[in-house]
C-alpha cells in the first residue's frame, strides 16, 4: 500500500543572522514543527556543529559563504550545513533524536532534504546566482549574505 503523509502545513522560518564560523560567513536558519523557533537546547549545539564543519573546510579564495539550516522537525532534529565553492553547492547532514537534541550524528543517506528545508536551498542557489555567479557588477558576497529568506516555507 504505500506510505501516509501528513498535509503539508507551512512552517515558520526564523533567521538568526549571519555568524563567522572560521573563515565562513553563514547564513543561520531555523525551523520548527511545533511553530514558533527551534528549542534553544536545539540551535545552540546545531550552531557548534556548523561550526566544526566548516573549520575543517578551506574556503574558496574568492568567497567564503556558507548557510545552515536548523530543523526542529517531527521525527528528529536536523542540521544541514551548506557552503559554496564557486558554482557548486556542498552538503553535510546531521541527525539527533527528539529528546536528546545536542547528540547530532551524521546523517548516513543520500536525502538533500524535506520540502520545508529544499525551500530554504533554492531561494539561497537564487541568491548565489543573482548576487555571485551573474551579478551584474560581478561577485558581490557582501549583498548575498544581505539576501535572506523571509517568511514560512
């Protein structure tokens, strides 16, 4: 028979700015289920997590963006950490489970996301797009960063 789904229900979209994580400018991005924010005891260790992923990571010499998302959702949290190099987009996922939010693990599939989180990624590839790859007066780090996503997804 197949799989039930629930009905897709927007979800709010927090922005907590832009953090210096190493040599990274990140978008912050959070979301929750439940509505409202992501639980604190959730964002802070997601936060550390972006962090150590992109330290071990060199970024590219012409721009040092990165975003990450915060995903307080139904059956685990989540955290996706995404960062540039040139035209291409790179993707560590992470998972804890409900209850212990800070035991973040890597995520051991090929999933890029749920349609709350894809939301989030396309309007960031838009942004690079418009600001970095085909800004008109060329790469303008300074304004993507300024672009962010507003709303629910």
């Amino acid at each position: 028979m197949g799989e039930t789904y629930s009905a897709y229900a927007p979800r709010p979209l927090t922005f907590y700015g832009v953090e210096e994580f190493g040599n990274w400018r990140t978008k912050v991005y959070g979301i929750a289920v439940r509505g409202g924010e992501p639980r604190s005891e959730f964002v802070v260790p997601a936060g550390i997590c972006a962090r150590d992923v992109l330290a071990a990571r060199q970024p590219d010499e012409r721009a040092s963006a990165a975003f990450v998302i915060a995903h307080d959702a139904r059956p685990a949290c989540f955290v996706l950490v995404h960062w540039w190099q040139g035209v291409d987009l790179f993707q560590l996922a992470f998972r804890a489970p409900l209850d212990a939010p800070s035991a973040l693990t890597p995520l051991e599939t090929g999933a890029i996301g749920c349609v709350w989180e894809l939301a989030i990624i396309a309007f960031e590839r838009d942004a690079w797009l418009r600001h970095v790859v085909a800004g008109p007066n060329g790469a303008d780090i300074d304004a993507y960063l300024l672009d962010v996503f507003e709303g629910s997804v």
